[in-house]
C-alpha cells in the first residue's frame, strides 16, 4: 500500500516553470527600477514579535484582529508570520539607527508575507509583494517619485486595464478634529450601519467608507468629506504631489472615500487597481506614514511607501486565453551541451570535466543527465535550444554550431575555448 499524499497548505501554491521564470523577470525589471532611483535592497525575518504589527498596523484592522498567524515559541514569547513589511522595514529603520544615515533613506524588498484569509483565484494565505519605502523626509516630490516608480512598474510588466486612485488623509493632528465630526455622523445614523462599523466608531471610523453594506453606504453619502477639512499644510503638501503627478503625466483619479486597510497612513495615500481581475482588484497600493517609526520607539521620522502584489501583476498581466505573455520569460539562453559517444565511465567522468571548465569560464552549459542515446541526447539538446553541442567520443570531439549547420573535429580541451571564440565571432 502507498503512503498517503500530502498537499501544500490551503491558500498556498508551489512556483515553478513557466510561473518561476515570470517571476524572475519580474524580479529583474523590479530592481533594474528601483536600483536606478536610489533603493536600496532590504530583507527582514519572515517572523517578528506580535508586538509590532499590534502597535504598528492597529488593533483595529482585519490584519491584526483575524488575519494573522500566531505563534509561541518555546519561551513563551509571541511571534507573527509577518503579513506585511511596513512595520518590519520601520523597525529595522529604528533598530539599526538608520536616521542617522544620509535622509531620506531609500529602500525595497520582494518578500513573502502571510494573511489568514480566505483563499480565492487573488487572495492566498501565503503572497509576494514587491514593495519600496523611503523614510526620513516629507518632500511632496517623494511622494510624486515613489507613485510614479509603480506606476512605470506596474506599466512595464504589462499589467491592463489600470486605474490609480488618490487620496489625502491629513496628518494625524488635521484629522483628529475630522475624526469627531465623522464619528457624531455616525452617531446619529448607527442604526443604519452595518454591525462591523457600529463596532468600530470608537477606534476606527475612516473605514466605514470602505463597507459594502448598503445602510452603511447610504449613510456615508452624507458623511463629512476628509477632503474638505484638510488643514492648510496638509491641503498645499497635496495639491504639490497633485501638480508634480500632472507633470510627470501620470494619470489618477481622486477618491475622497479611499481608505486603506491599515492604520498607519497619513496624508497621501493611493491604490492601483486593475479591471483584469475579479473580485481581488487590488495591484498595488500605499502612503505615507508619517507617524509609524515614531509609534515603534525611533525618532519623529516621515515615511513612505508602496506593495504590490506579484501573483495580482502577474494574473493581470496575462493575455486573455493565454498563460504567461504579459511578462515575457526570463531564460538563460544554453550555449554549450555535452553529449557522449557512449556510456562509459571515463567518457563521463572527461565530460563532467568539461562541463566544470566551461561554467568556470562563464558559458551556460550542460550535459546529459538522463541515461539518453545519443540520437536522444542531440534531440534533448535542440529541444533545449543550445547554441553548439560537443560530441565526446574516445577518439576525437566534435563541435557542432547548431545555427550555422557546420561541425569540425577538435581536442576536447579545446572546446571552451572554441565556443568563446565563436561568441566573440558573432
Ligand atoms: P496592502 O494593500 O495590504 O498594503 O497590500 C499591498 C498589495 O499586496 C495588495 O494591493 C495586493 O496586491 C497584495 N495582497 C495583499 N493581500 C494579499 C493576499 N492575501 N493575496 C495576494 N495578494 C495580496 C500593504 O501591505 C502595505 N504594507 C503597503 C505599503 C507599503 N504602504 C506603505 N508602504
């Protein structure tokens, strides 16, 4: 009897061919992005103390009351499987003195993350986001950088169907006062609001914006506008990032109702949707934060930042009908295979030789590996695409250059030699 199978996790999938190579690309395009403007690469631990997303996300959002994985470990203490990498990033900012650094500091990341939601073609319980954040400065043109940065990202790795929305949420001292007048609206309509928002008038009122309840909806029609109370500072810091976006020939649309599902943000905020998805429209999305560092134990330090999720980029940038053409595949082109004359073991053991010098000497090359014939191994390598095989024979070697059709009889300790030769030719 065969012993039972075992399968990956609920909400959770394994990367692999066509999808890895995809990835890889977009990896690639990511950093050649971000690199060139200044970030920074940045990883944090897969798990932190509770502590931080508690304090840095918000007791009040779905992120910390259902959404994270928990656990203890042997002392007792509590730690998360990170579900997001803002706090993370802010506590290494803090941590490892980095205010100290020239300001702002640029950095990002393409990491996992972990959400206990509920699965669906979008939405998984293990992602990866691609994300950028700059900390120590609250010019209205990093702001501009940074939603211009995802912008070209997004637009690069073909994503359709775009729509970017903006916002402002004030700073923290603006909205206070903004706070009050929405939570005595909603007040004075709780009966009409849905369970969820009467629960959370008290520690998070923006959100009801974010309710599809129809009362709740009908409710917030009327609510005061956060727009519209802005306090000067924060109304002229945004009417900046507005022009320098106009300049920059980014195209967004602004939503006064557009909260986002972290506590966090302050003043600028902004989602990219795309109409290629379902019901999991969310690309990418972020804002600042101005607050965030200061809240983890650091100094009063502004900050800023973006994630977008990479299944989400890659679901939209898919064709219709078609799987993997909206971001074209990442492949080392094999310029050299080995195929053996025969099986026998010093002929391998001069190949394998061989192949060694060839990776050394920088050339994508590989050899059989599979037990073929031979009229197999030069199948496999046309298959593989390879630039010229070598065919080692106990009496001679013979280089084959498969786009030019010719083949000439050689040492075999001069074949690395030959191939380089024949790049330099080309
Ligand atoms: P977020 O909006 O929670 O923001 O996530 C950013 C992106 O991650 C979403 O737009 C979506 O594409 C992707 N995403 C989120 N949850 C899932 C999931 N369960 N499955 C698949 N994809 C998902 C943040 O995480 C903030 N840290 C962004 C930020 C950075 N704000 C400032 N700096």
């Amino acid at each position: 009897m065969s012993a039972p199978k075992i399968k990956a996790p609920r909400g959770t999938f394994d990367v692999l061919g066509q999808d890895a190579a995809r990835r890889t690309t977009l990896e690639a395009r990511a950093r050649a992005i971000l690199e060139a403007a200044g970030y920074e690469r940045i990883e944090t631990p897969v798990f932190e103390a509770t502590e931080l997303f508690a304090r840095g996300v918000g007791e009040s959002t779905d992120i910390v009351r259902k959404e994270m994985f928990t656990l203890e470990d042997q002392a007792g203490r509590s730690l998360t499987l990170r579900p997001e990498g803002t706090a993370p990033v802010c506590r290494a900012y803090v941590e490892h003195g980095m205010h100290k650094r020239r300001q702002p500091v640029k950095l990002w990341y393409l990491s996992s993350f972990f959400r206990h939601e509920r699965a669906q073609a979008g939405r998984y319980r293990q992602f990866w986001q691609v994300g950028a954040e700059a900390l120590g400065s609250e010019d209205p043109a990093l702001d501009a950088e940074l939603i211009t940065l995802l912008t070209r990202l997004l637009a690069d790795l073909g994503v359709r169907g775009l729509r970017l929305r903006l916002a402002s949420l004030g700073s923290l001292d603006s909205r206070r006062e903004y706070r009050e007048r929405l939570q005595a609206h909603l007040r004075a309509n709780e009966a009409d609001l849905a369970q969820e928002v009467r629960e959370r008038i008290e520690l998070n009122p923006l959100r009801a914006f974010d309710s599809d309840h129809p009362g709740t909806r009908q409710v917030m029609e009327s609510a005061p506008r956060l727009s519209e109370h802005l306090d000067a500072q924060d109304a002229a810091h945004f009417a900046e990032v507005r022009e320098l976006l106009d300049a920059a020939g980014v195209a967004y649309e602004l939503d006064h109702t557009l909260v986002r599902g972290l506590d966090y943000y302050t003043r600028t905020v902004f989602e990219f949707t795309s109409d290629a998805l379902g019901a999991q429209s969310g690309v990418g999305g972020g804002g600042r934060y101005d607050g965030l560092v200061q809240q983890l134990g650091g100094p009063p330090t502004p900050g800023i930042g973006w994630a977008a999720g990479i299944e989400r980029i890659l679901l939209a940038g898919e064709q219709e009908g078609e799987q993997g053409h909206g971001v074209p595949v990442a492949s080392v082109p094999l310029e050299l295979f080995l195929a053996l004359e025969d099986a026998s073991p010093t002929l391998r053991t001069r190949a394998f030789h061989l192949l060694c010098e060839a990776r050394a000497a920088g050339l994508a090359a590989q050899m059989d590996l599979g037990g073929r014939s031979l009229k197999g191994q030069l199948s496999h390598a046309n298959a593989l695409g390879a630039r010229y095989v070598a065919i080692l024979g106990e009496q001679e070697t013979m280089l084959k250059d498969m786009q030019a059709g010719d083949q000439e009889s050689l040492a075999s300790d001069a074949v690395v030699h030959a191939v380089l030769r024949g790049h330099t030719a080309l």
